[in-house]
C-alpha cells in the first residue's frame, strides 16, 4: 500500500516549506505543515514529565497525551509561539505552529494516478508518495493508515 512518506531529516534543512497542496477546502492551505507538526511531537518530541510547554500556554492549547505526545487543539491556540520558546531542547519548531491551521487529507480521493501535489512541489523530495515498510532500523515509522515518517526519535535512556 502507498503512503505519503516524509523524510524530516530532508524536510527540516528547508527555512520555508516551498511544497504546494491541493487541499479542496482550503487553496490555501499548506497540509505538509500539519504533517510536519503530527510528526515531530510523536518522534522529535522529549516527552517532558513536567512539560514546560504545557505549561506556558496562555490558552490551555497544549496537552500531554497518555503516550506523552503532545496534541494542540488548533481552536484554542492563538500562535503566540510560547511553547516553542518554553520547549527546554527546542524540539517545538516555530513554523509549524501556525496561527491559521492546516489539514492534510493524504490525497486519498481523487489522485487518479497523479502523485500529490505536495509530493510533485517538494524540490528536495522529502514528501514522496510510495510503499515503504515500517522499520526501526532505518528510523521509519508509521503514523496512522497512511503516513509514513523518516525520522530519528528521541528516547529516553
């Protein structure tokens, strides 16, 4: 089965995300950067037991889950950026915590043998839509049914 598959390690030397998406809903949407952010709290992220970004959001917009991942409620957060400052080894990267947010749909309908448009705009091919097999390994993982992430995760010793 083909998945959208992103390489962070290729993906965080970009300052600016260049890769386009055809979100139906939204043309302006950028759903690569919701991607981005689903990944680096499940795999980047340190998992604080005291998680000081947490705690320094003024809108209650973060909360650690019970694997110690984080999840913003979008609705809440104002994009102050706080966390990302409060996050001890800045593993909160300011540009993919956006004011207005963004939804990924993986293109699931309507490809019609067309790659993605997030995969085609990407120059560095760090989004690239192909069957890969999960692997600890090689540092791949799966996120979901159909997002696979090549990155290598924090864990604790």
């Amino acid at each position: 089965m083909k998945r959208l598959f992103i390489d962070l390690e290729v993906c965080y030397k970009c300052k600016e995300c260049p890769a386009k998406c055809s979100y139906f809903y939204h043309p302006e949407n950028k759903g690569i950067i919701n991607l981005l952010e689903l990944a680096s709290h499940i795999l980047v992220c340190r998992k604080c037991e005291e998680a000081p970004c947490v705690k320094s959001c003024p809108n209650e917009a973060l909360e650690k889950q019970s694997d110690g991942s984080l999840k913003r409620y979008s609705m809440r957060c104002t994009g102050c950026k706080t966390c990302t400052l409060a996050c001890p080894f800045g593993a909160i990267y300011p540009e993919i915590v956006p004011y207005l947010t963004s939804q990924c749909d993986h293109c699931l309908k309507g490809l019609k043998g067309e790659l993605p448009e997030c995969v085609k705009s990407c120059p560095e091919k760090a989004v690239q839509y192909i069957e890969v097999k999960e692997s600890k390994e090689k540092d791949i993982y799966f996120i979901g049914d159909n997002l696979a992430v090549h990155a290598i995760p924090w864990k604790k010793e």
